[in-house]
C-alpha cells in the first residue's frame, strides 16, 4: 500500500493532503469566489430551517417522554421534513446527485448499519440517504447551536469520553436500542471511530458489535478526479477541505450497501472479533488494506498485544527537532544524561517552555513549544518523558540502564514490584504515549513470577509479542535469542552494543 507522502517521508492512514495540478488550483480558486460565497448562504439557510423543526418535534414533552422513541404525528409529519432540509443543505454543498448502490435492509434484519471508510464531516450525508437513523455523539455536542437541537430530535445517544460511567451507559443504551425488536430505529455508526484518508481501514471499536445482532455494512465512495472532502489528524484541514469541494461544479458521492452480515455464535461472544472479520469484509470489498491502526486519545497508534505504539513518535519527532538545530550526537546524548541526572536528584521533573528553552541552550522558544506540544497539551512536559522515551529510540543507553532507570522512577511504592499502574505509566514514557490498557502485558508479567525489575526486562527479551518492541520499535536488534528458561541472551558477542551503550545513532538522522 502506498500512502501519500511528504519529505520523502511515507504517511500513515491519518495525514491526507489534496493533491491538485496547478491549472485545477487556479480553477478552483476563481471558481471559489463565486461557488463558496452562494453555497455557504444558501447551506446556513436550509441548516438553520432545522432547529425550530427539530425543537417543534420535541416541544411539550418530558424527560420521561423524550427517553423512549418518538411516535406518533410528531414522527410522521416532523421526519420527512428534516430529511429533506437535510438533503437540501447536502445539495447545496455541491453534492447534486448521491448514487446508491445495493438496498438498505431493514430493521427487523440489521438494526445497525456500519459505515466505512470515515473521511470527513461531510460523511453525515449517509444519514438522510438512510432515513436519519439514531447516531452516538458526544455529549459535549449538545451545547452547540443548532448541533444539540438535531442531537436531541435524533434521540441520540449521547457519551462522555472523559466519564467511565458515561461510556458505560452509552453501551447500555446502544444494547437496549438494537436488541429492541424494533421499538427503536435503525443506528448508524462509524466504527473507525475518527476519520481517516480512505487509504487503509483503521481498527473498528466494539460498539457497534457488542448486543451482536446482524449489521449492514455501508460502503462511503468519493469517485472524484481530485478528492476534496478528506480531512484528518494531519494535512489539509476541514475548512480547506470545504472550500476545495465548494470550489468544485459539483462532487460525486457513492453510498454502497452490502448484504446484511449475520455473526457467527463465535462472534456473537467475542465483539472484537465480530468488528475485525467486518472490517476484513468491507476492506476486501473496498481493495485496500485492513489495519491496526487506532486513534487513542490525541496520538494515531498500531498496537502491539495491550501496547498502544505512536505512528509518529514523539520521540523521534524530538530527534529531528533538535538535529535541525544543529545538535551533534554526542550533544543530544549529554542533554538527556543531564536530564536524567536531574531528575534523579529529587527537582521536580514538571517543566515549562521557557525553562525547557534554556535547559536545551536553543535559541528561539518556539521549538521548546513544539516538543512540549508533542508529549503534552500544555506549554509543560515531564522531563522523564522526554529523556527516557528519547533515550529508547536513540542508542544512547543499553537496555539494562534504560529499564533500571525507568523502573526506579515508575516503582511508586518502591517495594522492588510493579503495579498495574506502574507498568502503564513505565510502558507509556518508554514508548513516547499514554498506554490505556495495559491489562494483558501485566498478566504475562505476574504469570512468570513476581514483577520485579528482571522479570519486565526477561519479558522485552523473551515474550513473542513484547520482544518486537525492542527488535521493530525501539530497534535493539541484539535481543534475539533466549534460552529455555525464558533467560534472554544476546545473540553473538553483544551485537548491537558497545560499552553499554545500544548503537543506533542512525534514528538520529
């Protein structure tokens, strides 16, 4: 699979950029002043003719009320009209004609279409396609203008990411919903969970596969000769997106429904298998790759067993900020020995911009931001997150320094053992992000013995899976053999390493 580039560098499936020849640019450009202007009025108007439509619907009508689905007078004359104020602001977006393909199945067959690949915003136009089915939002939505109105005329259900109890409900909620027989309508979710270039399929969540009933699978086409509506973590932005397809005569879209997929007993009990055999089904059909790809918090990551590892590291990103300065090998290697020796000295490892400008001898603040930005949505970061997960990645530190380093650090009580909680915060400075769900490593940990120091640097070494973040990832290309007592031994005479130190000054270019 290729994906676009930039730098020379290959992009992951949450970078796009629009790639247009120059005499399409000047098009759109002249186009743009014309096109925009009368699209974005005429939009805004058809958008805000919802909100006394959707406030009609619900007027005079209590809590209670507004917790089951609506019927009556207020659903069959109050539905057809917002579908078509819905259709109406789409057309006036440019989206003149929208091809379907296939049949949408019923409720009593698929109480859930799944809908793929998630590119854009401008994917809510499935949803008059479809009937307005329900959706699953977050709950910070409703505040929005007009947003929380049409939130709350589509009964949708509503999570807070940042609640546990929250997402906890919001499963309930989507259980009761399509194990219903049909009470509730249709729900129509996006199960990568963000958007995406279209290029591969990310990781479907679970949501959508929890109850396991049947699901149709809903296919997104955007058959254009220059694509526009694209927008992700990195690249061309959502307003650009706008006014690139806004600039456009028109732009075709291909809404494809495929044939109602039923789970086996097998995935009826395991939801992540249900969503992965889905995924495999619409990529197969789509012609490009499935993945592992995932959005956790604000970092794209591929997973490695419970690990979470960054597609763009910020470790890495840290190299290459301070190589552009002018940073030496052997400088950069000081630097982080002076951090480590400063944290080790019991000063606080929270530092600012500022202190981190001078602390690094750079000349201008604004890269001092950038690095902070990387680990932290601060102007602050963790000094042990930059030297440990820079250290990881650069060759500066055996493996054995690195660990004890480390696991000295995270040993939160200092009893020699780690924690649940130790190993996450360990794992996620090691590898450069936050780790989630650490779960499964930590079961293979205790299942060896006690969690101590060796047994986390015997499990990097040995275990199939967690020894590829030290071969693939962090590239400590001597651990590759074990003896069989889970003993990891360097394979020949300490390849891969020189006086103590692991040798990869390459990463640094």
């Amino acid at each position: 699979m290729t994906f676009s580039r930039d730098n020379g560098h290959a992009r992951h499936p949450f970078f796009n950029s629009v790639d247009m020849t120059t005499a399409r640019r000047i098009r759109g450009i002249l186009l743009g002043w014309i096109l925009f202007p009368i699209r974005v009025a005429l939009s805004t108007v058809f958008f805000l003719l919802m909100w006394p439509v959707a406030r009609l619907r619900l007027v005079g009508l209590s809590e209670a009320e507004r917790a089951v689905p609506v019927q009556g007078w207020r659903q069959w004359f109050f539905h057809p009209i917002m579908v078509f104020l819905s259709r109406a602001t789409f057309f006036c977006l440019g989206f003149l004609r929208i091809k379907v393909k296939g049949r949408q199945a019923d409720l009593k067959d698929a109480p859930v279409l799944a809908v793929a690949p998630h590119s854009t915003f401008l994917d809510m136009l499935v949803l008059p396609v479809t009937g307005l089915p329900t959706v699953v939002s977050r709950s910070e939505n409703t505040r929005l203008p007009v947003i929380g109105a049409l939130l709350e005329f589509n009964q949708s259900v509503l999570v807070s990411r940042k609640d546990p109890e929250s997402r906890k409900k919001c499963v309930s909620q989507i259980r009761e919903r399509v194990t219903s027989a049909g009470r509730w309508p249709q729900m129509l979710m996006f199960p990568e969970g963000t958007t995406t270039n279209g290029q591969v399929l990310i990781k479907f969540k679970p949501g959508a596969f929890l109850a396991g009933v049947p699901i149709q699978p809903v296919l997104l086409h955007y058959p254009n000769k220059t694509d526009t509506v694209r927008w992700t973590w990195k690249g061309t932005t959502w307003l650009e997106a706008l006014w690139h397809t806004m600039s456009q005569f028109y732009t075709s879209v291909t809404v494809e429904f495929l044939p109602v997929y039923t789970p086996s007993e097998e995935e009826k009990e395991n939801p992540d298998l249900y969503a992965e055999n889905v995924q495999k089904l619409m990529a197969n059909v789509l012609g490009i790759p499935a993945t592992d790809y995932v959005m956790e918090g604000r970092f794209p990551v591929r997973k490695l067993g419970s690990l979470s590892l960054p597609l763009e590291s910020p470790a890495q990103e840290t190299l290459r900020l301070l190589r552009r300065h002018g940073f030496t090998d052997a400088h950069v290697e000081k630097l982080m020995n002076d951090m480590i020796d400063s944290c080790r000295s019991g000063h606080s490892s929270m530092v600012t911009a500022d202190h981190l400008t001078s602390l690094l001898g750079l000349a201008d603040r604004k890269t001092a931001v950038k690095i902070c930005s990387l680990y932290s949505k601060e102007e602050t970061v963790d000094l042990k997150h930059i030297c440990l997960s820079v250290s990881a990645v650069s060759g500066f530190r055996s493996l054995e320094s690195l660990l004890h380093t480390a696991f000295t650090w995270y040993d939160s009580d200092e009893d020699g053992l780690l924690s649940a909680d130790d190993l996450s915060a360990l794992m996620g400075v090691l590898v450069g992000v936050p780790q989630y769900d650490i779960t499964e490593m930590y079961s293979a940990l205790t299942s060896r013995g006690r969690p101590t120091e060796a047994s986390l640097q015997n499990i990097l070494m040995t275990h199939p899976v967690y020894r590829k973040l030290l071969t693939d990832y962090l590239h400590f290309n001597g651990l590759v053999t074990a003896d069989g007592n889970h003993n990891g031994i360097v394979d020949g005479k300490n390849k891969g390493f020189s006086n103590g130190y692991k040798t990869n000054s390459h990463l640094l270019n």
